[in-house]
C-alpha cells in the first residue's frame, strides 16, 4: 500500500483499511491489534466454512452413493474386485485358466504397463546412476525446479 508501485499508479487510496492499515507504524509488532481484526477474523472465518464444506460435501457424497445410487463408498473396492474377478477364473479351473479373455487382457495390459514404465522412468534412472547422464526416450515433464528458485 505504501510503496512506490502504488503511489505512481495511484493505488494507495483503494486499498480497504483491513488489508493494510494506514496507522501500522504506531503500532507494536503484533497481529494482535483491533486493526488486523477484521483480517484475522476473515482467515478464521474461511477455514471454518472450508472445514465445513469439505466434512458436509463428503458425507453428502457417502449418502448419495451409498443409499441412492447403491454403488460402494468409497470406489476403492473396484480395484479389488477385479483382482477378485481374476482369482474367481484361476479358482474355476482348479489350475487356472490362461486361455480366459480376462486373463489375457490383464496380462497384455500389464506388460504394455511395464515396457512403458521402463521406457519412460527405468531407462533414465538406470543410465543417471551407471553413466552420470540421463538418457530419455519420452521427456519427462516433472522436472524438479526447487534449486532454481
């Protein structure tokens, strides 16, 4: 509010009183003060209905899928159930039944997993610790920025 930016812009007059009080220099060092009220009461205010809302959002969300909808709360067990789904077909045949199509979509679709995994994130670990540098069939895009800012 007081800085050069804002008077050369004309800025100062439109700040509201809470955001930045005008007296804060006669003030002492803490936000303890009846002009930082209204600041600290919004911040309180705010994390009090967010905490609210999250709480009432995800109980609707249990109520909803649960009593109207009658799907499992929450999705997880979906995961487990097809791994159930697998083990009832290897249960039906005693040795299990690898000409089953489901046994043949899981597999095809776990090695394509691998063989990308290892394309994308094995290859340039593997070749950072045995060469020193990094090898990359596809950019990965999560770069770590921390040293740079």
């Amino acid at each position: 509010m007081r800085s050069e930016a804002a008077a050369s812009f004309g800025l100062t007059d439109l700040f509201p009183e809470w955001v930045a009080p005008a007296d804060v220099g006669n003030l002492p060092r803490t936000f303890l003060q009846s002009a930082w009220l209204p600041a600290l009461g919004l911040i309180i205010f705010t994390r009090l209905m967010t905490r609210l809302n999250t709480s009432i959002l995800g109980y609707g969300l249990f109520r909803l899928t649960s009593d109207i909808e009658k799907l499992p709360f929450p999705l997880a067990p979906m995961n487990a159930e097809g791994m159930m789904v697998l083990a009832d077909d290897f249960a039906d045949t005693g040795k299990g039944n690898a000409s089953s199509w489901r046994w043949r979509c899981f597999a095809i679709g776990g090695a394509i997993g691998m063989g990308f995994g290892f394309l994308y994130m094995g290859i340039p670990a593997l070749s950072g610790a045995f060469l020193g540098e990094t090898i990359q069939i596809f950019p990965i895009p999560f770069v770590d920025w921390t040293p740079m800012t």
